[in-house]
C-alpha cells in the first residue's frame, strides 16, 4: 500500500518500506529523526504516513543520541586496548561525564592518550553499528564474555524478555539509550585528564553544536565523588543493588539509611554555622527546579533552633514585579526566571533594615508559619533570616549585606546511581520527574504541561543558578536512592497517558525506560519529613510551591 512522506522540506510518495538514511544524501551529519514526533535510528524502515524531521547536533534529542554513540566507542576503545580493563561512565561538572577507571586503579596522560588514539581510530573507520535484538539468555552470555557481570545483574530487572544490542567488528555492548549508525558521525570531543579519571566532553545544543569551556568545580565535583563513595559503600550504587534492598524485604532499613545520610548532612550544616553564629545573619539557599528547596529550608530551620537560634524565613517570590514590568524572554512573554523580574532594591532594603532592627513592612499576601499572619516584621540581633530561591545566591539579591554575614547552601540532587558501569543515570531527568509528580499533585497541572515548560526551566538554570554554585559554602546532596522506586508509582501513569503522536512522548518514553527498571515501593515507612515528601504528598510542613 502506497504512503505518503514528508521530509526535509519536500514530500514523497513510496511503494515499499524505505530505511530512513535511504531518504538522507551520502555525506550528512543527521544523527536520528522523529518520525510522527517518535526518535528513531537512521536505520528505522518507514511503511506508513509520516512527517519526518533528521536531526543535527543542534536538537537536544541528538545530543542524546552523539553521547551514547560516544560511551559506546569509548567502552570500544578501551576493550580493545585490554579486555581486562574495567572502568565506570558517570555525569560530571562542567557538563561532561567522567570516565573512572578501577582496573587499572592508576592513570596517568599517557594512558589517556592511548584512549584518544584508539577512539581516533574507531571514528575514522566509519564503523556500522548493527542493532539486534536477542533473548535475555543470549545477552547473559554475550556480556559473560566481555566480563560485563553490572549489565548481568540489572537484566533480571528488565520486564521485557529481549534485549537490544549494538554490535560491530567483534564487539558487542548496549547503552541506555539510542545510537547514530556509523561511528563517523561522531566528529568532536576532548578527553582531559582529571585524577583518578578522565573527563570527556562532548558537543551541546545548547551551545549550538560546541563543546562548552571547561569550567573546574571542584566543591560540585567532590560532591558527587562523596555521593559515589556513600552509594558503593552502602551498595546502593546501581538500581540493581538498590531493587535488592526493596526486593529482599530491608525496604525500612533502606529507607532510614538513606535519611540518616540528609539528617547527617543537616547536623554538619548546624555546626559550620554555629562555628560563625556571631557573625551570621543570613542563610542564603538556592539550587535548580525540583531540587527540595523547601523541605530542606523548613528541615534546617529546626536544626538551627535545636541550636538556639531564632531562624525565620523570607519569601523571595514575593517580591516578584507585576508580569507585565518583567524582562522580556526571546519569544517576547515575561521571564520570570530572570532576576531582574525581582524588586531587588526592596528586597534588599528590606533586608538591611531588620538586619539593622529596623521594623519592615513585607509585601507578601501569604506568608510562612513561622512569620506570624502579619505583614511587619522585626528581629532581634541573634535572628537568623534564611531566602530560598532559584537566585538566592546570587549577591545582587542580598548587595546591601557582607559577605562575611551571608552562609550560602547549594542543593540538588547528585545522583551518582548507574544502571550499570557503562550507563550513569540522569540527573537533569531525575529532577523533571520530581516536578511532574508534583505539578500534577498540587498544581493539577498535566505531564504534557510539565514537559513543555522545562526547557525554559533549563535555560534559566544554565544562565542565573549553575554559575552560581561553586560560591556555595556547602553543597547538599538532595537525592534519596530509594526515591525512584516511589516516583515510579505516581509518575509512570502520567507518563504512559500521553499521546505517542504527540511532541511531549519522545520524552514520556525516555522516562518511562528509565523507570522500568525499578522495582515498586510503598511509600508507607517513608518519615513525613522527608525531602521526598515535597513531591509525593504526605509532609508534615506547610506544602509550599517551589
């Protein structure tokens, strides 16, 4: 039966079931499509209607592609030097992913170097990949051969009974996610040596198709290393070894190791501050959407007042300008990401006068708890006055006071959980699942909805937030392993409504294979103060929207 194809700006009738890269010229740089909204491999047959857009390293969903194709030839590379070699791919600083290696446990530049050559080579042979699918037994054997035991531990896990996997010049291996066809499309990257590792960076959309400067953060960067030493030292490290806890009944125990880590956290907090308590007069707490800026502000306040302090709490979204005096973003509708969409001037008199204990008249309609239901507000001198906020750390917001006076706390969550060594687990994706549930929790806004609106998320994050985190006097890990083996239950039947010939599903499916793999949890034993409870429901503070 004849269908009808529309691409790359004309339209076409076929016969018979055509292999996108047919429709594509020889020399291209297109690395997969969407075809009806879907991301396909160049290798896809089309047999039916279909709008089809080729994508470049300029779209989002083809960066995904390119950094899968390249772990991939990196894993390549380094079997080949020495199939003995054994090492573990995670998300790092600077937006690069880190290669660690733990045979051999020391590397040094000229190691990297050799990597380098080989992956050269790798690109330069043009390599086609073949994707196959085989049965879970065949897949046991193939990764038994490579010594790949992770990847033999998370199929047990996996619900379908076949596996993909990519194979090319006696090598076989699979990566979470989609791969171009030819290792020649894979153009650009840097490898930096980095102890104990290698950072690898790679093109961006948001750079428009360039590697981004590398930018060292070394507070941001020993925060992840703390977060993979505590997950492999608690063997919570990969979803296999974090479904065993959930799976094996030691669900409770699970639960309050992983609490235990964020109460510790916030006991350290309450002593670097108590160390500054004569000095101190503002807590300043800022990190990207959905890190749990709430919770912990309300969890710290508790631990400042176990301390003796008299902590209150000042919210930056009330001196937000009416939307029609905000800055204008690029497609002219008011950014309320921006900064300057605050009344800094007030805010930050407002700040200097009760810090000087002068009485202020806030200008919020609702108000925290703590505050009282008043709109004057004066403080004694061992007051503690703690902002939140997406720019919380940013000094325009707080110009009128020392440095000397201002602690500042980054939060996110820094996952440092692999599916297996070859395939680290998103940070970026952990948090939109957290703003789904919770959009659609207490907003009755739709997954559909929450998708849309994360781009511009993002692009606020990469202008006002990232810059601003290695000026963080410490660095808090929100993530709870455990978590995912929640949100699963509330965010997959958001995720599986919506429509596959739609935009928003390319990443519906993305998330959706993400969560597959988890095993299902009650949230029953989770405390009614956990950082998680801003998400799900069920928290013993005021539900206030991030």
């Amino acid at each position: 039966m004849a269908f009808r194809l529309k691409y790359l700006g004309k339209e076409s009738i076929f016969q018979d079931k055509i292999v996108l890269k047919k429709l594509l010229p020889e020399h291209h740089s297109f690395l997969c499509a969407k075809v009806n909204h879907r991301i396909r491999d160049l290798n896809y047959e089309v047999y039916f209607d279909a709008t089809i857009e080729f994508l470049t390293i300029l779209d989002q969903d083809a960066v995904r592609t390119y950094e899968t194709t390249l772990r991939y030839l990196l894993a390549m590379a380094v079997y080949q030097l020495n199939p003995t070699y054994r090492f573990r791919f995670s998300y790092h600083i600077s937006r690069s992913i880190f290669m660690e290696f733990s045979v051999p446990k020391k590397i040094d530049p000229s190691f990297v170097e050799k990597i380098n050559q080989k992956l050269t080579q790798l690109v330069q042979e043009n390599l086609s990949f073949e994707r196959v699918i085989v049965n879970k037994e065949e897949a046991v054997q193939w990764y038994e051969k490579l010594g790949y035991n992770d990847k033999i531990d998370i199929l047990k896990y996996r619900p379908e009974k076949t596996v993909h996997l990519y194979k090319t010049n006696a090598y076989t291996n699979y990566m979470f996610g989609m791969m171009a066809i030819s290792s020649g499309l894979i153009k650009d990257w840097k490898l930096i040596y980095y102890p104990p590792g290698i950072i690898i960076q790679y093109p961006r959309s948001e750079m428009k198709g360039k590697i981004p400067p590398f930018e060292d953060a070394p507070m941001f960067g020993q925060t992840l290393k703390e977060s993979h030493s505590w997950s492999k030292i608690t063997q919570a490290d990969t979803v296999a070894n974090i479904n065993d806890f959930v799976s094996e009944d030691r669900v409770v125990d699970f639960i309050n190791l992983c609490e235990a880590k964020h109460a510790r956290m916030l006991v350290e907090l309450g002593e670097a501050i108590e160390q500054r308590r004569d000095a101190l007069r503002l807590i300043c707490i800022a990190g990207p959407s959905s890190s749990g800026k709430t919770t912990f502000a309300n969890r710290l306040r508790i631990e400042l007042l176990s301390r003796g302090f008299n902590p209150i709490r000042i919210s930056i979204d009330d001196y937000y300008l009416p939307k029609e005096q905000a800055p204008k973003d690029s497609d002219g509708k008011p950014d309320l990401e921006n900064i300057n969409a605050l009344n800094l001037p007030l805010f930050n008199q407002h700040l200097a006068q009760l810090i000087n204990g002068e009485e202020v008249t806030l200008p919020q309609s609702k108000f925290d708890a703590s505050l009282g239901k008043t709109k004057t507000l004066k403080i004694q001198e061992d007051t503690l006055i703690i902002i939140e906020g997406i720019h919380a750390l940013n000094d325009a917001l707080s110009s009128l006071v020392p440095k000397t006076q201002k602690y500042k706390i980054y939060i996110s969550p820094q996952s440092q959980i692999n599916y297996d060594y070859h395939n680290p687990m998103s940070l970026t994706d952990l948090r939109l699942l957290r703003r789904m549930v919770r959009d659609k929790k207490y907003r009755g806004s739709s997954a559909e909805q929450t998708i849309d609106m994360w781009p511009s998320v993002r692009r606020g994050e990469f202008t006002w937030i990232y810059k601003t985190q290695e000026e963080a006097d410490y660095v808090f890990n929100s993530f709870l392993p455990y978590e995912l083996c929640v949100m699963k239950r509330y965010a997959m039947p958001l995720l599986a409504a919506i429509e596959k010939e739609t935009v928003y599903f390319p990443t519906a499916e993305r998330l959706m294979r993400m969560l597959k793999y988890f095993v299902d949890m009650e949230e029953k034993w989770i405390p009614s103060n956990s950082l998680i409870r801003e998400f799900i429901g069920g928290s013993c503070f005021r539900e206030v929207e991030d």
